[in-house]
C-alpha cells in the first residue's frame, strides 16, 4: 500500500499509466491531466488521450475541500466509496462508472471518464429532460436497496457489511448538515440576505423539531441497507440515454427512505428553482409538472421493483409476509417523504446550497423560490404521516406553492 | 495471545492462580476447582480455597453445548461477552460481577465468584421474592440503554461501538429461536404432548406473524443502544440485598426494548408457570399480583430514569426535544412489549423452555400454564400499539388468564 500524498496533475497522470492497461502502446507524452473536481471533499483528475481514451482519478483530500484544513477528513473515505461503487455496480453494472483500480493507502481511484455526460443539477438547472433518468433511478435504489438489506443478504454477512461500511466522519457531515444546523442559529448557515426572519421561524418551530429528531435519529440508528448516502443531483451524471451515480463516499447502513428522499428533495429544489430560472410561464409550468410526474413515476417505479424483489427474492421466511412487507413499504415512504424535506430545508438555509436556487438572478424571484422550497420541506416533514400517497403529495404541492 | 484449548479443572485453577493475584501467597495444593456450569454455550469453573476465596472462570466452548459440536460458535462471544461486561460496570458497578482478567485468545474471562446469590429463576420457581431485584434491574437497563446510545455518547464513537460489538452468530441464536422456530413446524421446537394442535395455531396466525416480522426485523436493524442481548431469569444472580446481570455474550447493538421485554417476559413466564408451581390458591394469587406490581413497577422506574436521563445527559442538540423524546419513550414502551411477548412463546414452544412451566409436575396444570403464556405472548406481540400504560397491561393480563 502506497504512502499517501496529495497528486498534482502529472502524478495523476504517472498514476493511471502505471496501474490501468488503458493507456498501453500510447506515448505517456502523449497525455494530458488536468483537476476538474468541482466537489467538496476530494481531487477529481481526467487523464486523457487525443485519441479519446481516457479516464477518472479521484483522490479523497484529508480535509473537507469546502470547509478547508479546518475540518479533517478520514482517507478512509476512499475504501468505503470504492467499495460501495463495486457493490453497487454488481447490482446496477449500468448504472455506476466502471472502476479500473482502487488503492486505499493513496485513497485514490481509477475510474471510467462520463464526460460525455452532463452532471444532472447543471442539466436540470438548465432546464433539460432526460428520458432515462427516473426509470434508471427507481432501478437503481430499488436494487441497491433491497439486495444490500437484512431481506436478501444472508443475515451473517449482512452484519459483516454494516462493519466494513460504518462512515462516522462522513455521516457526521449529515447528521450536522441536514439535521442540525437549519433548525438553530448555527454559524455554518448560509441565509439569503432578506431571508433572516423566515429561516429563523425554523429554530422556533417546535413541532418541526421533534420530527427532525426523529428522522435524525432513525438515519443514526437503522441500519436497514447500504445507502450511496448522498444522491443528490450533483452525484448524477447523465446522458439523453445513461445514467451514472458517483461520489459513493457517504455510504454507510442507514434507513432506504434517505436515499430515496434525498433524491426526490433535489427534483423538488428544482421545481422551487425553476419559478425563477424559466422565464416562460408557459414552458415553466410544463416543466414543473414534468417533474411532479417524475416524483410519481420514480416512488412508483421504485416500489413496483423493490414490491417484485420482495415477493420473489427475501430469503427470510419470517419476513415473508405480505401484510408485513406492506408495512415496510409505507415506513419507506413516510421516511422518503420526512428526508425529502430536510433536503429542501438545508439546501434553502444550511451551509451548502444548490445552483436551482443559488443561480437565480432575480433577487426576489429567488426569495420566493426559496420560501417555496421551505414551505414543501416542511409540510413533507410535519404531514409524512398522513400523506398516504403520491397523489396526496401533489396535491399538497400544488396547493402550497405559486404555480 | 494463548492458543485456545478447552479447559479441564485443573487448568481452569492454574489459570486463576497464574492470571489473578486472588490466589496470592495460598498453597495451590489447597484450591479446587469444579465445573459448575449449566449454561448452554460455556464452561463455567469455581476456584476456591476453604478460606473463602474464589473466582469464576468462564471459557466460551467452540460450540453450542446444549446443541452439540453441530452448532459451532465463534470464540469471540469471550470478547463480546467481557467487553459488554466493562461497560455494564462502568455504567453499573454494584450490578455486575467484577471482572479480574479476560483473554481472548483462551476465550476466557476471569470475574467474580457469585455463590453467596442464587439464580433468579430457580428463586422464582421457588416462589422467593428479592426486595432489591426491580429497582435494581430498572436501573440497569436504564444506565446501559441510555448511556451507550447515540443519546449521550458521542456520535463517533458509538459508531465505533457499532462495529466492536457486530456479533452474527449469536444475534443468529435469537433471531432463529425468539423469531422464526415458534411460528413455523421447525424441528428444533419443544412442543408439550397434548399441546401440538396449541402450537400449530402459531404457525397460521397470519396477523401474528406480521407482528413478529417487525419485532424481528427492529431486531436485525435498529442499532439504538448497547443490548446485553439476554436479559432472563437464569442470567440475573440475586441475594435479598444484591442484584448481578451476568452472560452478556449475547450483547449488540439493537432495539432497547428487547432487553426490558425480555426480562419482562420472564417475570410473565414466572407469573404463568406459578398457576402449577404454588399449590396454595391464597399464597399463589398474592405472589401473582406482586409479580404484576414488579412488572408495573419495573416499567415506571425504567421510563423514569430513563426520562432523567434524556432531559438531563441528553448530548445532541437535536435530539434534546421533549415532543420527540416521549415518542421515543413510546417506542420504547411499543417494543417491550412485543418483544416480552415473543420471550412468552418462544419459551413455550421452541427449543429452550424454562423451568417456570417445565418444572410443573401436573400435566393438566403444565398445559394450562403453557396456554396462559401463548395466550399473553399473542396479546402483548398483537396489541403493543394499543396498550398505552401498564394499567391496560395488566388489565389486558387479568381479563386473559385464569386467575
């Protein structure tokens, strides 16, 4: 195992020569390395050929790269999100990069180069539809969750993989991002000038709170399946035909429904971000309701495959029963429901915000897509429990925000 | 590290007096040693010299005893089981034996010598009552359930917690013999004659075993607190003025309601079994009732340290929410008593009976106390959402059982 250092362009490029065979034959000289990352907690370098080959090397930092020097960061990260990428790619081959070659001690990996994708958040600010993404993103949780929980793995082994993927570091970003920070006067926030009183009714909002803590507490305590942890629209890349989640680093055994929510918080960030990003009410209005029929179409799809997985594929008879499984399902959903509104909530007021809102120019139009996207996370936390499905849900939405 | 080898007497006494210094300055020619163990998994010796001196050393066997070298077992429990035991007397020094020296290598543990107490169970199957043991017992599972949960520990840490107290084969013991044997024909089941028809009423109980689906996978997934993983009568050493928990080989990180409900079952199995063990009608229903006001008691002295707990030692910000943190106790409350109804039947019809209903030497009364334990473990597993205090509890259990 290599001593770790942190790469500079060229070692990046010295790296991937000499651990994949995809450069073979090619005059090194030949090559080019640039850093693209854009991320926060990691080296991102794109090693490429005139010819065309390329590919990733990612490299964990020991700190978080947004934060600085300041906030340690364990390379362990590193093994954890390589190995979560090589489980989720037995699962899902098609729906993760390819990884060519994976070293914990420089905690680096090599993986296949999407930059004939786009990232998802750019695309969706933009305004852009990909017509693979919500059925390759069903597919891709329902599997990944189902297959990595206590109702298929053998229950042995299962225990095992909670062990090889316990992430206190990267876990404790979430439980203060997501979890704490919006819901006090916390220093890490970031409110929009003019937004002060409106965050502040969050630290007062006592009801709010205790739902908070229990969603807190339910990521902290149940250890239902590997979760990729971070399925926001920023670790999606996309192509009008492919869909790629990266940045497995948050992986760790928690409850189905964070993932699941994290991901329908960021396509709801989107519908807010839009009432100031698309200009035509017309084009504006029907690419809003594109997305509510995405959110449908992706919790149904999910629970159409993980419903199949369960009745055809869970190992344990005593969780063979229909009327139990129909429980399981709904506490997935009312989880789903609770996380989506805590990833609207701290993408609204905590410490890292996204381009839906950020990137809108008019100041105005940007607090009014702000106060939409805390208005549905809060109304998705506080009313989990009583919304029974997702037309109960679109109603909610519609009713709650300027449309 | 020594290489493993099963102890005979005499290296069970060698091994006291070269690892202790107990034995100091005695003439080893003096000590002896028997093996004094009744358990099912470990062989248990007494050292002890005519002065008084003695310990205890236990050596985890490769195998399940009561099964056979069929069901191996890993020797890890030894290092569970003594680590478990550091923590409990870290948070509960009177209610733990001492523990002089643990070797994982041996899978030995050198503790205290408890002879001046007698097993629980055998003392309630004699119809004894210990004045300290409720309070004592409310305090224990109070202590360790909070004090090793994300509640109070550092977050990180109890990550870490996590992964050292990962224990697959013996979570495996209880999750086949409390979870699946009794609700299916599995030819590791203890069924009475003349109770097979009783029995296989169990296994097409569909609402039943929807519930038990639950408890079972709470079981396999919520990592809340530190269990000791066995709380019943024949792991709790009593003495009129002393209470000990001992056997914590079972100890992981799950629901915490399954180490109250477990020790509450017990109390129930008691209170069932006694309907044959005391003859005398008066003097068993005055032992009966007082083994209600134990469980009610139990129960009240458990939620109210508990709740001292959580508003005084409660760490993390979020969490520190009293709305929250009375549904939490809710929760608490809801898998107590499932999972005392799951100990009810499994003791009943699986593979380890208890002597509360074994020992009873009339048939009739044998099968009727049987009956009064099926019938409470199926009420307490189906109506734990609707139980809302001990006094419908105990309610429920007087209008159920022949009294």
């Amino acid at each position: 195992m290599a001593v770790y250092k942190t790469f500079q362009p060229q070692d990046a490029l010295a790296y991937a020569v000499a651990h994949t065979s995809l450069f073979e034959g090619l005059d090194p000289a030949t090559l080019s390395c640039s850093e693209i990352g854009d991320g926060n907690l990691n080296l991102v370098f794109k090693v490429s050929h005139p010819s065309g080959t390329s590919a990733i090397v990612k490299q964990a930092l020991p700190y978080a790269r947004c934060v600085g020097e300041s906030w340690p960061l364990t390379l362990d990260r590193a093994r954890i999100e390589a190995e979560a990428m090589l489980i989720e790619s037995e699962l899902c081959p098609a729906l993760v990069p390819t990884i060519y070659h994976y070293d914990a001690g420089m905690a680096v990996t090599i993986m296949e180069d999407l930059s004939d994708h786009v990232i998802l958040r750019q695309a969706m600010v933009a305004g852009e539809h990909f017509p693979r993404l919500i059925e390759d993103m069903a597919r891709f949780l329902a599997d990944t969750l189902f297959f990595t929980s206590d109702l298929y793995l053998d229950q042995q082994q299962k225990k095992a993989r909670v062990a090889q993927f316990i992430n206190p570091e990267l876990c404790k970003i979430t439980e203060d991002l997501f979890f704490l920070d919006p819901y006090c006067d916390h220093e890490r926030n970031n409110v929009y000038p003019g937004f002060e009183t409106r965050a502040a009714a969050l630290w007062h909002n006592e009801a709010l709170k205790a739902e908070v803590a229990e969603l807190k507490f339910r990521f902290l305590t149940e250890a239902q399946a590997l979760l990729h942890g971070d399925v926001h629209a920023g670790s999606i890349f996309v192509r009008q035909d492919s869909t790629k989640v990266i940045d497995a680093e948050f992986a760790y055994y928690g409850p189905m429904g964070f993932d699941i929510g994290s991901f329908i918080g960021n396509l709801l960030l989107n519908f807010c971000g839009q009432w100031g990003l698309m200009a035509a009410e017309d084009q504006r209005n029907a690419y809003r309701s594109g997305l509510l029929e995405s959110i449908d179409q992706l919790w149904s799809g999910f629970a159409e495959r993980f419903s199949e997985h369960l009745s055809q594929s869970t190992r344990d008879p005593s969780l063979n029963t229909l009327r139990w499984q129909s429980r399981l399902l709904r506490g997935i959903w009312q989880d789903t429901l609770g996380y989506a509104g805590c990833e609207l909530i701290r993408r609204t007021v905590g410490l890292a915000h996204v381009k839906d809102l950020d990137s809108i120019a008019d100041e105005q139009r940007r607090l009014q897509a702000a106060e939409q996207a805390l208005i549905l996370g809060e109304a998705l936390v506080l009313q989990r429990h009583e919304l029974d499905n997702m037309a109960d849900v679109l109603a909610m939405l519609v009713d709650k925000v300027r449309y």
